[in-house]
C-alpha cells in the first residue's frame, strides 16, 4: 500500500499535472466565489477540455475544482451575507455579524485554515478509510439513512430561534416545499397548482439564493451605504487562526462529521454545513454568542464542508454512486476519460484512487493559500458603495438561479422564495429550519416509505436505527437547550416589536394559508402519495395556530414577536429608502425578461439602475453595463447555455445570445 | 417567424471577424454539405453528468472531427420535466439547417409511448441519424436458492423485493417483464438511478435487480464471483430483422424470451408480450437515439451518417467506447431506422393496456393536461 501511496504521489508532483490541478483550482475558487454557482456549473465548464487529457491530469483538475470551492464561497458568505454556494450557506450566521463587527480578516482566516485543514483531515481519513468503507457504507440501509435524515432535522431544534413554534412552523413550510412535485411512491404529482414548472419541484439553489442572498440584497440596497460599516477587512489574520488552534478539536470532530456524511451515499451533503454548526452550538459551554458574530460558528462549517467533499468521492468511487449534484458531473467526467468507478477503484485501479486522494489534499492546501493573498484586493469589494455593487450581484444571482433549469420560471420561483425570504428576516422566522426542512424532506419521506417496504415497522429495533435515534435524542435535548438566536439583540426587542402585531399576525397567517392549501392537495392524492405533506401539514396548522395564539394574546414581551423594521440596527439611519426597492428592482428585471429575453432585460436593468438609482454618471454606466453584459456573454458561452427567453424570441427568430 | 441570419453561438461571437468568410461558404452549402465554422447545438434533455450527457459528449468532439466542414459541436442540456422541456424545445424551435440535434433516452420514449400530457413532440416527425443500443443482466441473490441461470424455475412462488427508479421510468420494462413471465416481485420505488437500486441488492434488501451491461461486468461479476449473486438472463439484443437474440456480450446467458419459456412453458407472446417488447425496445436497443428536425434534407442526414461511419473508426473513438457505451455498437442507416420505428411506435390498444394496469396496480396518474 505504501508504494502505491508513493507512485501516486510521485506522478501528481510532475509539473504538467500541477498546472492542470492549478487551472481546476484557479477555475473552482472563481466558481465559488459567485454566489450560487457551485460544482455542477464549475465541472461543467471544464468538462468539454477533458477530452484526450491524460486521465491522471484530467483527474487532478477535476478534483482541483471540486475541493476548493467551500474555501472560496466564503467571501461571499463572509463580506456581503450571501453564502457562495450551498456549502457554507452555515457560514453566514456568524460570518456576517463578524464582518459587520470590523473583523472580516479574522472570519476569513479562520475560515481558510478551517477549510484547509478539513480538506486535509478528508484526504487522510480517505487514505486509510477506502480500503474498508465498502462492507461499512453498505451497514446503511433505507432505515438507517431515514434516521439519519431525522438527525438531520433535528438541528431545527438549534436553529428554531427565539420562538420554538415560529422555527417549527418554518421546518414545515421547507418540508413542504421539499415535497413538491412527484411523491417518491407512487409518482403522482404535489402541490403543482398546472404549472409544469413545479413538476420536479422547487431547485436547491433557488431556494438558497431566495432566502439568503435575496433578503440581504434588498436590505444592502436601503441603507445606501458600503457594505462594511467600518473599515473593510479589518486587522485580526493572526486572531483568526489562533482562533482557531484554540478549537482545534472542533474542527477535527467537524471534519470527521463532514466526511462521514459526505461517504454515506443517499444523504446528499447540503445540510452538512448546518449539522456542523448546529454541533458546535450544542456542545459550546462557555459564553456562547452565536448569530451574533461567534468564530466558532464559522470555524465548524467551514471544517465540515471541505472535509464532506472527500467523503463523497468514496461512494463516487467505490459505487459509482453520485453523492451530490457535483458528484455526478464529477462521475460523467471520469467515464469520459475512460475510467469506470467499481471494486476496482480499491484493487487493481488503487493507483488512480490514490492519486484521486492526494489529488484533494493538494488542492486544499492550493485553494486556501491563494484565498489567503486574494482576501485583501477581494476585501475590497465591500467598501464600494453597494448602489454599484448591487447590480451585478443581482444580475450574478439571477445567472446562477436560472442555471437550475434555464427558464424564465427560474426567475419567477426566485422573485417568489425571495419575497417569502424577506419577509422572514423581517418577521425573525429563522430561515436555516425552512432550508433543512426543505433539503431533508424528500430523504425523509422516500427513505421511510423504503424502510417500512424492505424492513416493516420492525425497522425501528435495528440496532443502527436505535443508535442513530438515540443521537437525534441528545441532538434534540442539547438543541434546545442551547438554541441559537440570530435574530438580533434581545431584551426590550419584543416589547417593541409589539407595535406592529397586526402585520406579523397578518405573516403567520398566510403561512397557515399555505399549510391549508397543501391540505388540500393532499385530499386528491393517493394515502402513499397524500401521507407524509398531510402529517407535515397538520403539524404546521398546529404550531402556526399556536404561534397566532402567541401573537394574539402573548404580553408584550413575548419572544414570538419581532420585527427588523422596528428593532434593526438600520432604524432612525437616515437614507433608508423604501422597504420594497430590492424586490421592485429584482421584479423589473424579470418583468423585463418576460418581455425581451434575459439578456436584453439585464443591459437595460443595468443602464436603468445606474443611472435612476445609483445616478451614475453615462460614461461609468455604459463602462460598467459593457463590462458585465461581456463577462455574462463570455460565462454563458463558455457553458453553453441560452438564456431563457421572452415575448420577444417568442415572435421573432433572433441570433444567440439575444435568442 | 421571419428567417433571420441563422447565426449560432460561436458564430455570433465571431461575427465581426468571420462575417465575409461566412457569408461565402453560406452561399457554398446550398450545393455541398459543409458546417464549416458553424457550431451545432446538440441538445440534451438531461443534466450534467448523467448517462445521456456523458454519452453526448463522448460523441460530440468526433462528430465535430467527421462532420463535414469540421464545425463546433456543442452538448446543450436542456433539463427539466423528466426530459419533456428540452424536447418540446427541440421539437417548436429547430430548423432543418442540421445545425441542430436531439439526443433522446429511454426516459424521453417512455412518456411519448405512455401519453403523458406534457409530452408535445411528435417522433414520427424526425429524422434518425444514429441509434445506441444498450442491454443489461438481471440476477437474484442466492438466498433464493438459485444457483444458475438453469433454475429460474425456483423463483415462482417466491416474494421477490426490487428497487425501482418509479413505474414510468425505465425500470417499466422489469417491471413488465417480470409481471408476465409470472414473477411475484414487489417493486419498492423512489430510487435515484440503478446505481442506488444495486446497492440495495448489495444491502441485502432486494434480492432481484438488473443493471445495465457495462456496469453489470464492472459491479456485479465481482459480486457473481464471490457467490453472493446469481446471473438469471440478459434482455437480449435484436438481430437485423427485429428478432430477440441472445446478448453478444453475455453468450452464455438466455435472453429474457428463454427466461420467460423456462418460466412459463409457453414461447413469448400475446398482447402482453407485445405491450413488453413495445418498451423494452424504446428502453433498450433503441434507448438513445439522435435526431434532425422534420423537413431536414437527405443530403444533411447523409451528412450526418457518412460522419458517424468514419468516427467509429477513430483510434479515439476504439479506446473509449467501451467505458461509455458498454459493448454495443451504435448503429445509422437501416438498422437505425428499424429501431427508431420499433421504438416510437405503439398502438392505442397497447398503450391503454399499459397505462389502466400502472393506474390500477401502481395508483401512477400521468399528471393532468
């Protein structure tokens, strides 16, 4: 084994496979520094080179781009609240407030040790772990990962905010936009209301760009100011990585979660980043301030995430199992260049495993030194005016959103989890319950029905189910216990937040609404089809009526009531402007797609923003509207992509990209 | 609809540059096929990263090597649907120039066959280029208490478990065939591919599952030489004149019309068979299939076939199939024609059969129009 260890290192160290591995990483740290893109559109733009590559070569940039971009993708999180993919979206609770603090420095390099070192801890375990993991992988039964999918709900215990039936009602709103589209059973549809758009459900990224980067967007576009309230990057390098030598164990116990979870195929590794976080909370005794800026609440996420994507090379490997999104389009690729993942992965192809190991560990050191020299220019970012900024950002997210299926409705799903976002920020619905809810619920859901066809009820006395439950138990006790408030300082908070009962009162009731309305779609079903979104949805008719009970007759200190208009830190700023102006902008530009196609919609959105909102001058408008129009034309190219279309292309047959 | 320039991606990039040299070879198409500096879309209803796409791209750069003119070949995936968006898309917008071609899988067949209300293409209207057969092994654990392809007879009486991707997904063919040849199995669906359905085999909680031939010899021999898994029959291939022969691949195992006489004593037939063998075909031999918009002309699907003859012989082409395309030779001309028809075609009668026994047996309703 030693020898093939050495033979694969030693092939990887030739200056041709490095370059490749550079250009993978280079290409991957971009990739996740935009919000929204991830490892899907990443490996799809360097798919059509692969071509002819040497396979060793081919792999190494692969993998390049794969394990970097949770390094990456916490800028984003970091500097703007906005998490750069579905990775760190855990990363923003405390990430942000750091940043907001004036300790950005600190958060990131936190983030980039945590994001090595996981990435690091990932490739060892694998080394030692992929000679055995086949009979332990396949000790995961329907049963177990139904329970494992429970674990993973349970984290809304921590995540649940100052109001318990606020954050469970919000669970079941994600359960049930999870459960949209075809029921795992049977195969009829949920909750489509005609619109074939809502046939395979809801996307993963819509959901996340809606009800994280939308809400901050809009908040930003207010306050008329930069990003950083104090000076940008702030001092603190050295903080950040003592912070996190003084956590060490943290991150190695993160790590080993992240990879355990990311080697488990079925589960998918998009809650990775909360199932870490909400470790952290549970098991942090002294002076915890989580949601408000705690280093630990990055230092957790960011070990995890790295770590997850090692492990999920194993199943990829060993299986030919794609663990997630980015996985299968990491497997495609390794059947292109003509290797088929199997057995033999472990026997007589153990060479190219290693390689594929050490090809990881490489890439993690490569990925956080460069974020490293990157922060300080990418820092500054956030002190431009965020009129500037805005713009692309939105422009940005509206690329990465309609990448989910390349149609105009993408935009109007994001328009539409955006509002909804919005108004859970402002009304303290913690938004990280509707996200677990929704990742969580179709594996809840299949993995059970699965369980109870294979095993029957006495699934529940296996022993791996009992562990697990067990685990979930103390998830739970431990959870609730040490629940995270994120949404801002408490006290007098409440009090008066009171005076705007009637619209938060108004807010529960149209979720309550969307509980009712997916009662009834469940009538039509079939009892396998209708099962699981009537028990969600009695259980959040339940605790919307008890949080409306709360709202209606609670004290006037009662922690069911929030409201960020009234208690944010922006209040009695002057230049705030009008709440709805970043939902009205975002409107425009899908208005405008609908009429004239994507691409024509953005120049004009752009043009119209700098100069009405912004009052740019002509020349910095046209400058900024050619750079961006040329950069999106030149991402869209290179992806081969068309935009989605309007009334426009609809009449008349129009040359790409306008087409 | 007014014709204007038919420009496409690289083309509008390239305009300014090439918009003389363009305009030349435009005017020189008429008389001779040349795609020369045009870039053809190739669409993919699918997304990254999974078979069709992965079977998209493995072609694309030797089409664009063979392809009169040598020009770009592009994969574009337009997802969504469960394959229906990218070719109704397909279906309302391409023109016959040749600069733009579907590839369709068994999932793109299935729901045209079964009628599903989102379905608005019409196969009938297309052209074939190419068609790209597949096959695939079913085996059973030997906790069954079978021990060779001989004993299928065992399994009568017994309850059978099988991890199905969901009634109308290509695991209807399974579930067809078995439910003829008078099989007992219980179908558990929700699965995410056959990948996941083998490891439930593997996890001991199925014990009959089928996957396709190359990741059959890659998976599943090892498991057949370490005795935890018994081979039962291959699906079979057809021979030129449309016959279910045994699989070149597997010569020594029966093809599922054998299994089915073991089974029952009877050669394979009646309307049952008929409604089996309609999308087995759609599912397997002619799983994936490439093709021109209507009104294309011959000199383009010629074009097109003279391209994929030569790129076969390609060095490139000889060291990758086999990882792509398992072990079966794609095919153009007659032999794609008559799987093209036998695969998109089926009669009212049969399709009716098909859908009154998934309502009733399975509860599948094919969505609302």
């Amino acid at each position: 084994m030693i020898d093939t260890l050495m033979t694969a290192l030693a092939t990887l160290l030739t200056l041709e496979h490095m370059a490749y591995m550079l250009l993978g990483v280079s290409v991957g740290l971009v990739i996740g520094v935009i919000p929204g893109l991830g490892g899907i559109a990443g490996l799809s733009l360097l798919v059509p080179f692969l071509y002819g590559m040497d396979p060793i070569s081919a792999l190494g940039m692969l993998i390049g781009l794969v394990a970097v971009i949770p390094t990456s993708d916490t800028f984003s999180s970091v500097m703007m609240g906005i998490p750069g993919s579905s990775a760190s979206q855990a990363t923003v609770l405390d990430g942000f407030p750091l940043a907001k603090q004036g300790q950005a420095a600190r958060a990131l390099s936190a983030a980039f040790i945590s994001s090595l070192f996981g990435g690091i801890v990932g490739a060892f375990i694998l080394t030692f772990f992929v000679l055995i993991a086949r009979p332990l992988i396949l000790m995961f039964g329907s049963a177990e990962l139904f329970m494992l999918a429970l674990f993973g709900l349970s984290m809304v215990a921590v995540l649940a905010g100052r109001s318990l039936p606020k954050g469970l009602a919000a669970a079941a709103v994600g359960l049930l936009i999870g459960s949209m589209g075809a029921a795992p059973a049977t195969g009829e549809f949920r909750m489509i209301f005609g619109t074939e758009y809502l046939y395979d459900g809801i996307p993963l990224v819509i959901i996340g760009l809606g009800l994280f980067a939308i809400p901050e967007i809009s908040d930003l576009l207010r306050k008329n100011a930069a990003i950083a309230e104090r000076n940008a990057l702030g001092s603190g390098w050295f903080q950040g990585l003592r912070d996190w030598w003084s956590n060490l164990f943290l991150s190695i116990r993160c790590s080993g979660f992240g990879c355990m979870i990311g080697a488990i195929p079925g589960l998918g590794g998009s809650v990775v980043d909360w199932i870490a976080y909400g470790h952290a909370v549970q098991t942090t005794k002294d002076n915890p301030h989580f949601g408000k800026g705690d280093i630990r609440g990055v230092i957790a996420p960011e070990s995890a995430n790295n770590a997850m994507q090692g492990g999920a090379l194993l199943p990829t490997m060993l299986f030919g199992i794609p663990g997630s999104g980015s996985m299968a389009v990491f497997l495609g690729g390794m059947v292109l260049i003509g290797i088929e993942p199997g057995p033999s992965m472990m026997g007589p192809d153990l060479n190219i495993t290693y390689s594929i190991i050490w090809s990881l560990a490489l890439a993690n050191i490569m990925g956080a030194g460069i974020c490293m020299l990157l922060a300080q220019p990418i820092s500054k970012l956030t002190s431009v005016p965020f009129q500037y900024l805005a713009p692309c950002m939105i422009a940005l997210i509206c690329f990465a959103a309609f990448q989910a299926t390349r149609d105009l409705s993408d935009l109007v799903a994001l328009l539409a989890i955006g509002l909804v976002g919005i108004m859970m920020k402002r009304f303290g619905w913690p938004r990280p319950a509707l996200l677990i809810g929704f990742v969580l619920a179709p594996q809840a859901e299949t993995f059970f029905y699965q369980a109870l066809q294979f095993n029957g009820w006495g699934f529940l006395t296996r022993p791996g189910v009992l562990i697990i439950g067990a685990l979930t138990l103390a998830s739970i006790y431990f959870g609730l216990k040490n629940r995270v408030d994120d949404t801002g300082p408490t006290g007098d908070a409440a009090v008066t937040s009171h005076t705007s009962r009637n619209v938060q009162i108004a807010f529960a009731l149209a979720m309550i609404g969307f509980f009712a309305m997916a009662l009834w779609d469940a009538l039509d079903h079939s009892f396998l089809g209708a099962v699981f979104p009537l028990g969600v949805g009695v259980i959040g008719v339940v605790f919307g009526g008890i949080l409306l009970l709360h709202l209606w007759r609670g004290h006037a200190d009662h922690p069911a009531f929030f409201d960020y208009e009234i208690v944010g830190d922006h209040v009695g700023n002057e230049g705030n402007s009008w709440f709805w102006t970043g939902p009205a902008w975002l409107a425009g530009l899908v208005a405008g797609t609908a009429l004239v196609g994507f691409y024509i919609a953005m120049i004009g959105f752009f043009i119209a923003f700098l100069r009405l909102r912004a009052r740019a001058s002509w020349l910095r408008t046209l400058i900024m509207t050619v750079a961006a129009a040329g950069f999106i034309l030149g991402l869209a190219y290179m992806l081969s992509l068309n935009f989605p279309s309007g009334l426009l292309q609809a009449s008349y047959d129009l040359p790409w990209p306008i087409r | 609809m007014t014709d204007f320039i038919t420009t496409t991606r690289r083309g509008a990039i390239g305009l300014a540059l090439g918009a003389a040299a363009a305009f030349c070879f435009g005017t020189a198409a008429s008389a001779e096929v040349s795609f020369e500096g045009k870039t053809i879309e190739w669409i993919i209803p699918f997304s990254a990263g999974g078979g069709s796409d992965t079977w998209a791209r493995f072609n694309a750069p030797l089409l664009s090597k063979y392809l009169p003119g040598s020009p770009t070949v592009v994969v574009v995936n337009e997802l969504g649907g469960g394959s229906t968006k990218g070719t109704n898309l397909f279906a309302a917008r391409a023109k016959p120039d040749g600069l733009t071609i579907l590839g369709t899988s068994g999932s793109t067949q299935f729901p045209y066959l079964l009628g599903d209300p989102r379905v608005r293409y019409e196969y009938a209207n297309w052209k074939i280029v190419m068609a790209s057969p597949t096959g695939g092994v079913v085996y059973t654990s030997p906790s069954t208490g079978v021990t060779s392809p001989a004993e299928i007879g065992k399994l009568a009486g017994q309850k059978l478990i099988y991890a199905s991707q969901g009634a109308t997904s290509l695991d209807l063919v399974p579930l067809l065939g078995f439910k003829q040849s008078g099989l007992e199995v219980q179908h558990v669906f929700g699965f995410k591919g056959r990948g996941d359905g083998r490891l439930a085999f593997e996890r001991g909680e199925t014990n009959i599952d089928y996957q396709t031939s190359s990741a059959y010899i890659k998976n599943v021999q090892p498991l057949v030489d370490a005795g935890t898994a018994v081979p039962l029959f291959s699906w079979g291939v057809l021979d030129d004149d449309g016959n279910l022969v045994r699989d070149p691949t597997f010569p020594d195992l029966p093809h599922f019309g054998e299994a089915y006489q073991t089974m029952t004593g009877n050669a394979p037939s009646g309307p049952e068979y008929d409604a089996y063998f309609a999308f087995f075909t759609a599912g397997f031999p002619a799983q994936k299939m490439v093709f021109l918009p209507k009104d294309t002309s011959q000199e383009i699907v010629d074009a097109y076939q003279a391209a994929i003859t030569a790129m076969k012989a390609d060095p490139e082409y000889q060291a990758n199939k086999e990882a792509v395309l398992g072990t079966y030779e794609q095919v153009v001309g007659k032999a794609a024609d008559a799987l093209f028809k036998k695969g998109t075609v089926i009669s009212p009668e049969l399709r009716k059969q098909v859908v009154d026994m998934l309502a009733a047996d399975y509860g599948v309703k094919l969505g609302e129009d």
